[in-house]
C-alpha cells in the first residue's frame, strides 16, 4: 500500500513536471530584460503552467551568439533580434499567422495592419508574421530645453511651432542657439552609417536607390550635400570629436556642450536619468521629410517541439500585442509603440510627447527607406560608409574620393554576394 | 618508452594534447575555410582562391597592415623599457616594492572595456579630464583622438599601459633566477651600477628580454579590443589595424571565409616577424 | 642621488598608470547625473553606492563568483602543471622536432581567441562541453604566452645542474621534482598570477559555452551590464569591474609570496 502510495505521488509529479513547460529566451539584456521580466511576472499570473528563463547576451555579441546557435542547434525558445539582422533570420522562425486568429481572436490583416507601415515591413515575410515588435524606435531630435528658452527660439511640434524646420531654417536655429549660449557646438549625433543615411534621405539623396543601386556616383546633388555635412563639422555646429574618433554623443549633450541630440527615441530612458530638462522635437524636413527606424524584435525559433512552439508563439503574441504584454514591456522600457493609436499609459508624461513625435514621423517615413535599408547589400555597406565618412570629416580624404571609394565597396560586395537581393 | 622519458619529450605531451585539441585543430580549419564564402548561416560554399584575390584588391585590408606595423615599431620600444625600468626598481623584495608592484600589475587586471573607457574619458577633446586640466591652465587641448598621429600615439600608450603589469612581472621572475653571485663578483671588480647592469644583468637576462620582447610583439600585433573602444579604427582607418578590420568582416558583416583568409595571411606576416626577433635575438 | 631618481620615475609612473584606475574608481562611486557632467569631476561631488546598488541588484553575484572561482582555480592549477613540465621538456629535452616544436609555441602567441572562435566552438561542441564548466577550463589551459614564460625560464637554469644530478643517479624525474620544480618557484608564482588574471577575466569562452544563468562568470555578467546602445550606465559598470578586480588582488599579493631568490647562494659551482 505504502509502496503503491510512493508510486502514485512519483507519477503525479513527473506529469506534473511534464506539463509546465519552461521557455528560455535570449534577450541583450539592461532594460530589455527589465522589460521582459515586468512582462513575465504579469503573464505567469495568468498561465500559472509556464515558467521562464532569461539568458542575457552581451550586447555586442549578439548576433555571433544567435548564428553559432543556429550553426550547432543550440536554440532557445524565444530570442529578441535587432533590426538589421531580422531578414537573415527569418527562415528559422516560427510564422505567427496561425497563432494570431487562435490566441488575437483577431485576423491576420488587422494585426499587421495595426503596425506603423515602417513596421510592417519589417516583421512580415510575404503573409507570413515573422516577429512581433518589441521595442520599436524612431530617430528624431532632442533639444535642451533650457538653451531654446534662453535663445528664444520655438520647436516644433510641442515646443512654439507646429511645422518642421526648413533646413536652411533648422542650420539657423543651430548657430542660433550656439551663440545665444555660448556654447562650442550646436548638434551632438553618433557616428553610424544611419545618421549619414538619413541626413541624405531628408537632403533628398539616396545612397543606394530602390533597386539597391548605387547612386551616390550618379546624384548631382549628392556631392553638395556630403560637403555640406562635412562643413557642419567645420563650422563647429557639429561635434568633431563624435564622428571622428567615435565620442559619445550623449556625453556633449548632457554635458551641456551642444544644444541638440539627433537620436532615436530609445535615448528617452538614458535622458531621463541625466536630469536635465530635455523634450523631443521633429527631424528638419527637406526635400523630403522621413526618419529611420529600428529597434528589437521578438520571434520564437523553430525548434520542431510543438508543444514548446505553441507555447512560445502564445507568449511572443501577448507580449507583442497592444493592450496586453506589450504595454507593460513599454511602460517599463519607455519605449515607443510601434501601433498606430496606441495610447500606453506612461508614468512620465515625456513618453506622450515621444509618441507623438515619433510615431508622426514613422507615419510620413516613406516605405523606401525601410526596403533599401533592410537588405544585406547594405547592411555589409555600414561599416565602410562610417569609416569613409569618419575620414571627409577628419579631413584625410574628400568628398570626391568617398564617394569612389564607396562605389569600389559596392562594386566589390555585389561581385561577392552574386545579387543584390 | 624509456627514450621517451630520457629526452624529455614525455614532458611535453600534456601539453602537446590541448594545443592540438584546442589550438591546431582551429587554425586547420581556418586555413580550409578561408576557401570558402560563409556567413555562418547558410552552408558554406567552396570559392577557390576567390578571398584571396578580394583581398589583393582590397586597399583597405592592405592599408591596415601598415597601420599594424606602424603600431608596433611605435609601441613595442616602450613596453619593453618601461616595464624593464619598474623590474629593475622593483625585484627586491621589500615591502614597498611588494605593494607597488600590485599598483603596476593593477592595469592589467581590468576588463579591457573599462580600462580603454577610462583612457577615452580622460582624452576625449571635449569632455577630457587632461583638455581639462590643459585648459584651466591656460594652455590649448589637444585633439589626442583627432588627428592620425596623435591618435597612433595615445593607442600605443595604452597598449603600454595595459601591459605593464604582465611584462613587468616577467621581468621580475627573471631578475630572480639571475644569481646574485654575478653582481657581487662584479662589485668586487670595482664596476658601478650602470657597469653591473650592462654588462651583467642585461647579458644574462638574454632568455627573459626575447620573452618579453616577443610577448610585447604579439601582443600589440594581435589585439585590438583597446582600438575598438577608443577611436573604432579612425580617424578614417588610420587606426584601423588588421585584427580590427579582420573582426569586422568576421562578426559585423559575417564574411567569415574572406575574415579568415585575412586571419591566414596576417598569421603569416605574424610569424615572419616573430621568426625575425628571434633569429637577431638569437644569433648575438 | 641614484635612489632620488629611481623615486622620482616610480612616482610619475605610479600617477600616469593609476590615474585611469583611480579615474574608474572615483566615477564607480558618482550617481549618474555626475558622469556626465561637465566639466569632469575629479573627486566624487556626493558620493553614492548607487552604481554598487545597481550592479549586484538582480544578479546572482555569488553563483557568479563560485562559477569564476572554479574555472579561474581549476585552470591555473592544470596550465601551470602542463607549462611547468612543457617548459622544461622544451627548454631542456634532447628529443628530434625540439626545434620546430617551440617555434610553433611563438607562432601560438599571435593566435587571438577571436579568430579561432568559430572553430572552437565547434570543437567545444563536438566534446559535450557545452554548458559544463569544464568547457570554460580544458580550452584555456594551453596558454601560449605562459607556454612562453615556462620555456625562456628553463633555459636560465644551468645544464651543468642537470649534469651533476644525472651523475649523482637521478632519474629523469627526480631531476624534474628534486632540482627543477624547487628552481621554479618564481615561474610557478608568476605563472598561476598570470593564468589566474587571465582565466578569471576570460571573455570569449564563457559567451561560446554558456546558455545558462546558472553557469555565468562574473565577466559574462559585466558584459552584459553594458547594455545595448549608448547612454551605458557607467558608475554601475565601473563597480561591477572594480568589485571584480578584487579576488586578483588578493591572488596576486599571495603568491607574490612565492617569489624569491630562484637560485640559491651556493647551490652552484660555475
């Protein structure tokens, strides 16, 4: 009897081992595993069955960490991509359209519908829904409040106007402020292939055109404008240090030495604890008005367990869903929504304003600039579009020479890669 | 097996079984991959001698290697004389010098994130602790990141730095085998201390410099962790050295077979430099 | 006047190698608003713990530091036993490929763990040690610059030592445990301070073999602090590394007790 006792509890135990299922999930850490674990304690509440483990990877190791596991078929349930590798890993993750109608009660379209366009783009694959958004970011401006009221100058859209900057207006707004202050430069903005990109964009050249050609070369205008950007660096309205030899740019600014950040909004959270008064404001609009996403998705991995996937597919839509987890991961990131009228109940009032800024200018972002950005044509271009625009701003070539030294590195990568797709 | 243990040769096979395991095994494959075009997603797929052509085109892979030269002839000086000059004050055991050298060794004991941060605090242009001080005394900053030279130059600095405490303590183990029955004999011929340790002490720590001089080289040839946080290879490339340009190829735009075909050719330019060390170090 | 000149250079290069150190420390203990404040603070205006606070919140520091403890112990013990013995085999052995056998030993150094990452892992892989502490261990333990040290050392030591042994009726491994291993103090010393400072800052292994919480190091952890993109929280980096240095320390000031005096007075007749 005792004997028959001690097998029934065993078994009861093993089942019940059996049917919690544990989900791994790899996540770069800092605040996105706050998030993420804000997210899980609410949802662990509601599905008592399913329990957690967050592997944080180092943020720079990221992407090496994610091939190797895909190389040796060491997977995790669940695994938070950044945004230029998304594409790559596609074909090895669970599509999420079956899962939307089951889990959403809603349909596939009104669920990709939902999304900022921008968005959109980037976590389909045909019909299918690879990823869920997760922190989703627009790049726009930061102005020190206080150097504008001192300046006297309004910004827009919640700051004394409406409109956005000219460009001739916004270069004037900088000299402007720098002089009101008397500071030694106007505008703090990190060294990425992506800044350059969208300066070009709003200036109304294109690095690499629709078809993923090369058109730096081509665009008459291109040469005036790259010069420009390299005399904003001249004129001390830019920050040397920062495209030259990598500053921080969140160092300038904070520290009070430029009046203006251009940045994505998930600069929010860091601003915040650099106490300083500081409101989100538009990118200056040009020939064109557009700005550059980008952030982390969520995508849960084929691993051919289906309860797993079933699992992860169920939790990667609630947390990647308006009104559900997704709010909650929001509220504790301070990240942006990337679905349209989505009101996030934040408890900073800055992140209405981020909102609003941001999520007016993913709404005018046309679809080019995320389809050209999101091949790996360019993406293997980065690197060398930094390094080439590092050196026009030291002054060690010019803009003549980085603009064929470019098309050598395209020319190049495109005999490599065999196709431009 | 008693001929095995009568050279010596049974001495080296624990040894000899990890370095192959662990070692040789690797760089075979990093020589077979370096034929292949991979990005560690897709199966590899066999490319001939094409990476090595890419790479006779590539003036920026070209220009790197120079860069990497460059590097050492400006760095490899200062970390052997300097971490020599702390030895020689430092090899007695006192207490003073027992605490000091923990002060040395410090540098090499950071992360190397932390510690390059820290260096690019204190020389940023704007917001560095030294254009700081420069300034409140009057004097103009420096751009140390900002131009090529100045840049090549704080980069070796802290190589230096970072090596010190490594080199440093090299030097002491071997300051320590040297008997002191050398220098008391050559007390007794009457030679001063300059006397003592040119044409005593240096002689005799002959197997010491060439570890070190080789360490050093090594070193500041194969690392590039300190150049990645401090100027990213710029301003431009003119700091980009070949294990930085070889990272990125391997690990931003994961071409892994064209990364290795580099690894290939920059071990090679590697190991002649080192053979050359050796054989002037060798030979005197 | 000798020894005010030797004062004189320890001083200057005791400020210019601990500025940065005292720097990092200094900013470990600012609050956020002060790292970025301009111009630079050199001394902490108020000091706070609040990078201390925000580096051992949420993190599992002691499964961290007995994991780096293991790995960095176990692996220090292995490398100087293999380097002590490969050392002197190489330095002293009269074997055929002696010769070609050390050069690949220099060749060694210029290998960074960065470029044969790929492979390694496959290795790694292939043996099991995937999530095992011992995959942070058995990759680590030939270290070529140790491998180095181990070699150069041995050459130092007198054949005419060997000799007089040999004709006493030592065996080849009393030789290598009565005369070799007592001449080695200072190697060994050196050799565990160095492998230990390696092992325990070890980067790259820790991120190929583990995917699990529970087997992180105290380096994977720092690692992961940084974060993702700019704004990093660097008081709380900089106290998590500077609580990391601290186990070193400790290594280093005890088996700095080990260097002495390699040869003794009188135990040679040149």
């Amino acid at each position: 009897m005792k004997r028959f006792f001690v097998g029934v509890m065993l078994f009861v135990l093993v089942v019940s081992a059996m049917g919690a299922v544990k989900l791994v999930v790899w996540s770069g850490g800092g605040t996105e595993r706050q998030g993420l674990e804000a997210a899980i304690a609410e949802y662990k509440k509601l599905n008592p069955d399913v329990d957690f483990e967050i592997v944080d990877v180092p943020y720079a190791q990221y992407e090496q960490k994610v091939r190797l596991g895909i190389m040796g078929g060491d997977l995790p349930d669940l695994v938070t991509i950044t945004y230029p590798y998304a594409p790559g890993y596609m074909q090895y993750m669970l599509d999420l359209t079956q899962y939307v109608q089951k889990y959403l009660g809603i349909t596939p379209e009104q669920f990709k519908n939902a999304m900022y366009d921008v968005v959109r783009i980037r976590v389909t694959d045909g019909d299918a829904v690879r990823y869920v958004p997760l922190h989703f970011t627009m790049q726009c401006l930061w102005v020190n409040v206080d150097y504008f009221k001192k300046a006297g100058i309004p910004y827009p859209p919640f700051g004394g106007r409406s409109d956005p900057w000219t460009w001739a207006e916004f270069i004037d707004v900088l000299k402007k402020v720098k002089q009101a202050n008397n500071i030694p430069y106007a505008m703090s903005m990190q060294r990425t292939a992506e800044r350059l990109f969208n300066y070009l964009g709003i200036r109304g050249v294109k690095i690499l055109d629709e078809n993923l050609d090369f058109t730096l070369d081509k665009d008459p205008k291109a040469k005036q404008m790259l010069t420009e950007f390299v005399d904003l660096f001249k004129q001390n309205l830019m920050v040397p240090a920062e495209w030259i030899s990598n500053q921080d740019p969140n160092m300038a600014f904070t520290g009070g030495l430029s009046a203006v950040l251009w940045a994505g909004s998930w600069s929010t959270l860091d601003l915040l604890k650099a106490g300083k008064n500081f409101a989100p404001a538009y990118l200056p609009k040009d020939a064109e008005w557009l700005s550059l996403e980008g952030g982390r998705f969520f995508g849960a991995f084929r691993t051919g367990k289906k309860d797993r996937e079933e699992a992860a597919a169920k939790f990667a839509l609630w947390i990647g869903w308006r009104g559900l987890g997704y709010d909650i991961y929001l509220r504790t990131t301070y990240h942006m929504s990337a679905y349209k009228e989505h009101t996030v109940k934040y408890d900073n009032p800055i992140m209405d304003l981020v909102q609003a800024v941001c999520g007016r200018l993913a709404e005018v972002t046309p679809a080019w600039v995320v389809t050209i950005r999101n091949s790996t044509l360019y993406s293997n271009m980065q690197t060398a579009i930094q390094n080439q625009a590092s050196a026009a701003v030291a002054g060690q070539i010019n803009v003549d020479e980085m603009i064929k030294n470019l098309r050598k590195e395209y020319d190049r990568l495109l005999s490599e890669l065999g196709s431009k797709k | 097996m008693s001929s095995l243990v009568k050279s010596r040769f049974i001495f080296v096979v624990p040894a000899l079984v990890f370095l192959s395991l662990f070692v040789l095994i690797p760089i075979a494959s990093i020589f077979t991959m370096s034929f292949y075009s991979w990005d560690l997603l897709r199966p590899p797929k066999f490319v001939g001698w094409n990476n090595f052509r890419l790479m006779l085109e590539d003036k920026w892979f070209w220009n790197s290697i120079w860069v990497s030269i460059k590097l050492l002839i400006l760095t490899v000086p200062m970390t052997f004389f300097i971490p020599m000059a702390l030895a020689l004050a430092l090899y007695r055991e006192t207490r003073s010098s027992k605490i000091l050298r923990a002060f040395f060794y410090w540098p090499y004991m950071m992360p190397a994130v932390a510690g390059t941060t820290m260096w690019k605090w204190l020389l940023s242009y704007d917001l560095g602790l030294l254009n700081h001080i420069l300034k409140s005394c009057g004097l103009s900053p420096i751009g140390w990141l900002l131009k090529p030279a100045p840049a090549l130059f704080s980069i070796a600095l802290l190589r230096t730095w970072a090596m010190t405490g490594l080199l440093m303590m090299m030097f002491i183990t071997g300051l320590q085998n040297i008997s002191e029955e050398y220098h008391e004999a050559a007390k007794i011929d009457g030679a001063n201390k300059w006397q003592i340790f040119w044409y005593v002490t240096f002689p005799l720590l002959r197997n010491t410099n060439l570890l070190v001089l080789t360490t050093a080289i090594a070193h500041v040839f194969r690392d590039f962790a300190g150049i990645y946080v401090l100027t990213g290879g710029g301003p431009g490339y003119s700091t980009m050295v070949t294990p930085l340009y070889i990272y990125n190829s391997a690990f931003t735009q994961f071409r892994i077979g064209y990364a290795y075909a580099m690894s290939v050719v920059f071990l090679l330019i590697s190991f002649v430099i080192a053979m050359t060390t050796l054989r002037v170090r060798e030979n005197r | 006047m000798a020894k005010a000149i030797k004062w004189i250079f320890l001083v200057l290069a005791l400020v210019f190698y601990m500025l940065p150190v005292y720097y990092s420390v200094a900013t470990s203990f600012k609050s956020l608003q002060e790292v970025y404040r301009y111009p630079p603070t050199i001394f902490p205006t108020s000091p706070t713990l609040q990078g201390y606070q925000e580096a051992i919140r949420n993190q599992e520091l002691l499964t961290y530091l007995k994991n780096t403890l293991f790995v960095s112990i176990v692996a220090t013990l292995i490398t100087v036993i293999i380097c002590v013995m490969a050392g002197y085999g190489l330095a002293k052995g009269t074997f055929p490929g002696k010769y070609a056998l050390n050069r690949l030993v220099v060749m060694t150094l210029f290998i960074s763990a960065q470029v044969i990452m790929v492979p390694l892992f496959v290795i790694i892989k292939r043996l099991e040690l995937i999530n095992n502490l011992w995959g942070l261990i058995l990759p680590a333990v030939y270290t070529p610059t140790g491998m180095f040290t181990a070699i150069q050392y041995m050459r130092d030591i007198p054949d005419e030592m060997l000799e007089s042994a040999k004709i006493d009726g030592a065996n080849e491994w009393q030789i290598f445990w009565k005369i070799v291993m007592p001449l080695s103090q200072p190697l060994v010393a050196a050799l565990a301070i160095f492998s230990f400072t390696w092992r325990w800052n070890d980067f790259v292994l820790p991120l190929l073999v583990v995917n699990r919480r529970s087997l992180y190091t105290l380096q994977l952890a720092l690692a992961v602090i940084q974060g993702e993109y700019g704004g990093v929280p660097w008081n709380t980096i900089l106290a998590f590394s500077t609580l990391t240095i601290i186990p070193t320390l400790i290594i280093f000031l005890l088996f700095q007790r080990f260097f002495m005096r390699g040869i003794m007075a009188g135990g040679l007749k040149y």
